[in-house]
C-alpha cells in the first residue's frame, strides 16, 4: 500500500472507519474532516506488511499544530481507517518519532 492509493481514496471517499477507529476519535475528539487531512497531506511513517489483518501502515501529520497519527489497511478495494490516535510519550519521541524504534520503520 502506498500513499497515492490512499489519498485517491479519500479523494474519492472510498474509505471506511472501523468501529475501533471511531470510538478512538471520539474519545480523542478526532473529527472526519481531521482523519482525511492527516491521509491527504500527511506521511507514512511506519508501515505493517505482515499485519495478521492484512497489509497496513501508520500516517502521521499535524492537523492546526496537534499532531495526530491514522494506521489504515485495505478492505477489498476500499481503504479502512484502523485506528487514530494523538500521539503521546511514552510511547512518542515527537509525531513521527518512536521512543523505541521498529523494524518495520519506513
């Protein structure tokens, strides 16, 4: 999965959130709008070729100076908006960056 075939897809709102994905937002108070300008402007900073769900990868991006992280993966031919989330420590360095490094980094 690269970039163009995502942002053809929000382009074309070919794309679904999973259930995960919108109780994430909404604990968060991540709006649509935001999710699609992460995926439209943003950069894969990780991605999950061997994800047990299917290919899939992280996208990161500040949205009005918040940073804000969506991993998403293919569903037949639509794009699937996984989960989102604000990236925090301890886990984050800064939005693009692991305290921990993974082999998976793109």
């Amino acid at each position: 999965m690269d970039i163009k075939f995502i942002r053809e897809k929000i382009k074309k709102q070919e794309y679904d959130l999973s259930s995960h994905a919108h109780r994430g937002r909404q604990e968060e108070q991540i709006t649509i709008a935001e999710i699609e300008q992460v995926l439209l402007l943003g950069d894969i900073i990780e991605k999950y070729p061997k994800d047990e769900r299917g290919e899939s990868c992280l996208i990161a991006a500040k949205v009005d100076n918040k940073p804000l992280h969506v991993v998403c993966g293919k569903r037949d031919k639509k794009l699937l908006v996984v989960t989102v989330y604000r990236p925090k420590s301890p886990t984050w360095k800064n939005y693009k960056q692991r305290i921990k490094e993974l082999k998976s980094r793109v």
